[in-house]
C-alpha cells in the first residue's frame, strides 16, 4: 500500500496510508482541505489543499467527501448585533429557569 508524507505540526514530517487521509472539497466555493490524525501524537491535523494536490490524493485512492456551507450563512441579518450585557442576561436566564418559563408561557399565549 501506498504511504503518503504528510507534516504534523507537533511531529514533523510522518507517513500515512491512504485510509488515515480524507480529502474535503467545500461544494459552495470549491475550496478544498485534507484531514489526518498524526500516527504518533493522535492529534488531528488539517491543511488546505489547491487541486492539485486533491486531485494528487485523491487518483491515489484518499477518500473524498463533499460538503456545503450552512445555508443561514447566505441569509440576510437585520438589526444589532447581540451585545455582551444581553447574552449575560441570556446565560442568567438560563441559569435560574426563568427564560424556560418566559418560553413555556409564550407557548402557551400562542395556543390560545
């Protein structure tokens, strides 16, 4: 089986084989990656990849899979942001329940 060099940045260069590599390709803009976890350290490297790489790889039998941007990237935000004080406020309510009762009793105004 084939190995492939590939560099880790707390390793250096180690060697892969084939099924330790999987090759991304972004279809909303086309941008490509490929993935590995290091052999030696375990963690888990990312690099982006120009199509020749890709196409290197992948004619040597890396796994390719395909993915999209999320859609809500492309929808259109109006108003402010949300501020730091309000998402305080928000992790509070969390804490102490009161927003899952404000939500129960939203629900329930709108059943009626």
């Amino acid at each position: 089986m084939p190995l492939i060099k590939a560099s880790c940045p707390t390793c250096g260069d180690v060697e892969l084989t084939l099924d330790q590599i999987r090759v991304l390709v972004c279809s909303s803009d086309g941008q490509a990656s490929y993935n590995f976890r290091c052999p030696t350290c375990a963690v888990r490297v990312s690099k982006p990849a120009e199509k020749a790489v890709v196409d290197i790889l992948v004619s040597a039998g890396v796994a390719l899979s395909f993915w999209r941007m999320p859609s809500e990237l492309e929808e259109e935000h109006a108003g402010d942001p949300i501020s730091y004080d309000e998402l305080m406020q928000f992790h509070y309510d969390l804490a102490d329940g009161s927003f899952f009762e404000w939500l129960s009793e939203s629900a329930r105004k709108r059943e009626e």
